[in-house]
C-alpha cells in the first residue's frame, strides 16, 4: 500500500470525537481522539520521466480531461504548470531534480584564494629569512662580547 493511501486511510479511521445528535437535540457521547501518533508524511518526489510523461499525457488531452487526469494522480495544477514551462524550455532533462543547497564555489574563486595564500606563504618565508639572519648577527655580537669580556678579565 502507498504511504498516501495509508495516510488517506489513516485520516478516514482516526477516532476524531465529531458532536452527532441523538434525536433529542443533544450530541451524541463518542470516542476520544486516538493518543496514536501519526506517521510523518514525506515529500513526493516525481522522477524526470514521470514528469515527462504526465506532461505529454495533459497536451494530447482536452481541458476537462487534463484535470481528471490530475486528480486521478493526485497532482496539482501548479505541478502540471511547472513542469510544462520547464520540459518546453529544456526537455526531459529540465526536469530532473536539482541538488539542493549551497552552489558550490567556481574554480576561479579557489585559483585567487590560492594565488592569495601563495603570496601570503612568500611574505612570511622573507620575514623568517630576515629573522634568521638577525639571530646569526645577535650570535656574533654575543661572541665578540663574550670575547671581548675574557680579554677584559685576563
């Protein structure tokens, strides 16, 4: 059985306490609601060929038949909609699904982020050069003070 006719038959059967009247006037005791949680109803997903399909069924149809044809599927009007200004505009292949989220970064934004972090990486390998060489001037005076120093003591 599909989910959409469980879920149909989920709804026809739960237990919703709906006020009838016994004859008199007064509504009838029922049932209290079901405690039952309900499964969560998922998105429907249409492939590119049944999309394609409905689509090429609705154009050989007349007006009051497209909408039995709708009904019968259990689409909508806007679905329908859609996907003929997609599949006019890119065939079957405009109605595939696209990936949602984020589009990725092109390959251009990673070049410059690189040639950036290229230039970043050369101005820092010059500082530790410079830094280097400061430390092998300071070891030098240190040296000559230090000799300088024992010259002074003898």
């Amino acid at each position: 059985m599909s989910s959409k006719k469980k879920r149909r038959s989920s709804m026809k059967s739960s237990n919703l306490a709906v006020p009838s009247s016994n004859g008199n006037g007064q509504p009838e005791q029922s049932q209290p609601p079901s405690p039952e949680v309900l499964e969560k109803p998922t998105r429907r997903r249409f492939t590119a060929e049944y999309k394609a399909r409905i689509v090429q069924l609705t154009e050989a149809l007349p007006h009051g038949e497209q909408a039995a044809l709708l009904r019968r599927e259990g689409l909508y009007a806007s679905h329908l909609r859609d996907w003929r200004k997609l599949y006019k505009n890119g065939g079957i292949g405009a109605l595939k699904a696209k990936k949602r989220g984020p589009v990725p970064a092109s390959g251009l934004q990673f070049k410059k982020k690189s040639e950036q972090l290229e230039r970043e990486v050369a101005r820092l390998r010059h500082r530790l050069d410079q830094a280097h060489k400061l430390i092998e001037i300071q070891k030098k005076v240190a040296e000559l003070l230090e000799a300088e120093e024992k010259e002074n003591l003898s």
